[in-house]
C-alpha cells in the first residue's frame, strides 16, 4: 500500500474521492493549495468532496502564491458553507511532519504547489525524505495551454513551481496534453499506469515575460558551446498514458 499526500487546488475532487476510495493507497492527509481568489470556498468544497467517502484530514494552507498576491486566470470557486472541521495544523507543517516521520511517502500534487514549496523553504532536509512528487500540470511546446507556453497548475505560482523542480526530489510530471482528465491520470501514474516517458532534466522559466511558467525539458544536460553540464538529477516526463 503506497502513503501519500494528496495537494489539490480548484480542479481534482472526483479524482481525489476515487482515489479515497482506493484499498491501494493509504491517503495520510490532503491539502489545499490556492488558485482562486476565495480559497475557503476552495477548502470548504475540497472537504465537503473528503467527507463523502473518508475521514481523512483535510489542511489548510498557503491562500495566495508565493509572490503575487493576485491570480492570473481569475478563477473562482462557488461559494460554499461547510460544518465539517479542518484539521488543527497548517497543511505545509503536517507536510514536512509527515516527510519526517513516514517511509517511503508519496505527494500527488494536482494543483499549484504552493504549500509543498513552503514547507521546502522552511525544511529542505525533511522534504528531501519524500520518495516521489506526482505533478499534474506542466506543457511541452506546441501544446496550447493557458498561455501559449504555461499551464495554469503551474503558472498560477510559478515561484512555487520552480522551488519544487530545482530541489532535486524524484519527480514525474504528467503534463496537460496527454489527457483530458489530468488530475485523474495523475492517479493512475501512480498506480503503476503502463506509459510513455522521457528521462529529462527539468526546470520552470521565472522571467516576466511571455515565457514565464514555461516548462523546460532539457532532455541532453549538456551545453555542447561552452561544455556546461545541467546541476540536478534526471526527472520522468510522462509523454503518453497507454
């Protein structure tokens, strides 16, 4: 049975009750990273989707990115009311508790990754225990996303995302062009899908500019002109679910 903690933002409750549902993984906790303006509505409908089927405890977290206060896409989420109670401890302290204390834990990341840089920022060493991120989002180029080179899970906090892919923990990313259902492919990754991948370097653009929160696969790691070598270790891209 794999231990994991799933991070979810506005998209992935189905995905997420289904995955409750499953007797093969042992989810320890979900938390709520933002994408949306009202993250407690974001919570509220996140924890109303938990209680359906689980009493796994939901944390709140981050409730803005890590540098900009406002998002990009303007999403939002309907406004919700909920009696049920959120757990006690902010969700990227339980993150780094959990990294510290359970072998072998797994983090599937289905929306932005605020809360899991935080809690890098805070404890790099603990989160360097983790065994695998799952990150759904990302683009390759010549796939249209939000943005003609940036996918909104990651550039909703680019900042986020880049802290995550530089540190070095074993990596897969399920990008938006494989499926129509991303947050629901990246489950099944997980669960031992049959794919197709490529072993690449991997790295977020954090310029202002028309690239920003472009994802770069750098599938060689070497700079052939000036004999540079790329730092950090070899990530899997998912390029096809079979």
């Amino acid at each position: 049975m794999k231990n994991i903690i799933v991070d979810i933002a506005s998209v992935g409750q189905a995905a997420l009750v289904k995955a409750l549902e499953n007797k093969e993984l042992n989810i320890l906790g979900v938390t709520v990273s933002p994408d949306v303006e009202n993250y407690d509505d974001l919570c509220n409908l996140t924890i109303e989707a938990v209680r359906k089927v689980s009493d796994v405890p939901v944390f709140k977290g981050a409730q803005r990115p890590l540098l900009f206060k406002d998002y990009i896409t303007g999403r939002r989420c309907p406004e919700t009311k909920t009696e049920y109670a959120f757990a006690d401890k902010n969700a990227v302290n339980f993150l780094i508790d959990t990294a510290l204390e359970c072998e072998n834990l797994e983090i599937v990341c289905l929306g932005t990754l605020s809360n899991l840089a935080l809690a890098i920022l805070m404890n790099e060493e603990a989160m360097k225990k983790v065994k695998r991120v799952y990150v759904a989002g990302g683009a390759l180029l010549g796939y249209q996303t939000t943005t003609p080179t940036s996918q909104h899970n990651i550039l909703a906090d680019v900042e986020a995302a880049h802290t995550v892919f530089e540190l070095g923990i074993p990596l897969t990313m399920i990008p938006s062009h494989i499926t129509d259902d991303l947050q629901q492919a990246a489950f099944d990754v997980l669960l031992g899908a049959e794919c197709e991948t490529w072993d690449a370097f991997l790295d977020i653009d954090t310029s202002i500019g028309f690239s920003r929160g472009q994802t770069v696969v750098d599938l060689v790691g070497h700079n052939p002109i000036n004999d540079a070598y790329v730092d950090g270790i070899r990530q899997t891209v998912i390029t096809a679910i079979k």
